[in-house]
C-alpha cells in the first residue's frame, strides 16, 4: 500500500541521511516528495542503499543483454504468483520484454 511505501522510504531516507550527516531541512523537503510519489520514492531509496553498498544495478551485471530479453519475458508469463502482484497490469509479453529492457 501507499503507507507502506512511505514507511520504507522514510525509514531508508533517514537511515541514508544519517549515514551521509545531511540536515532535518533535506529530511522535511524528501518526506514531502514521499507522500507525492511513494513508490518512486522508496524505488529512490533502494538504488541508494544499493549504491552505498556497492550493488550492481541492473540485470547486465548478472550476466544478461539484449539477446537474453524474450526468454526472461517468456520464462516470466507463467509465474502468476508474480505477474499478479505487479501494480502495472495488465501484464503481457510485451509489458515484459519492455521491463527486462530497462532493467538492463
């Protein structure tokens, strides 16, 4: 839910911030763009945590290209237990293709 999100992204917010000594001013001013976009917000926060710690972002660090795409979309489709949890629905082949795309 909404609530949820926010909850995690000030938890990761004010974690980060605390780990870069940053101000309250910057922690009022991200709170409020939380509230406006949750789930960007705590996707924000996740990419964060993960460059602080030194996590590869994306798929191609795992080894994946663009050759790779159609089969991680078809492999995808019928694992219903994830498709079905996907805020963006409906979810098709080509929704999936598009986000194996950009996550590389």
């Amino acid at each position: 839910s909404m609530d949820r999100h926010v909850k995690c992204a000030t938890i990761l917010a004010n974690a980060r911030m605390k780990r870069r000594g940053s101000t309250a001013a910057n922690r009022v001013i991200s709170e409020k763009a939380m509230r406006e976009k949750p789930g960007e917000a705590l996707s924000n926060e996740l990419l964060e945590l993960m460059n602080d710690l030194n996590i590869p972002i994306g798929i191609r660090s795992l080894g994946y290209n663009e050759n790779d795409i159609e089969e991680l979309a078809k492999g995808t489709l019928p694992q219903h237990r994830v498709t079905k949890l996907s805020p963006r629905q409906p979810v098709g082949l080509e929704e999936l293709k598009i986000l194996f795309t950009e996550a590389l």
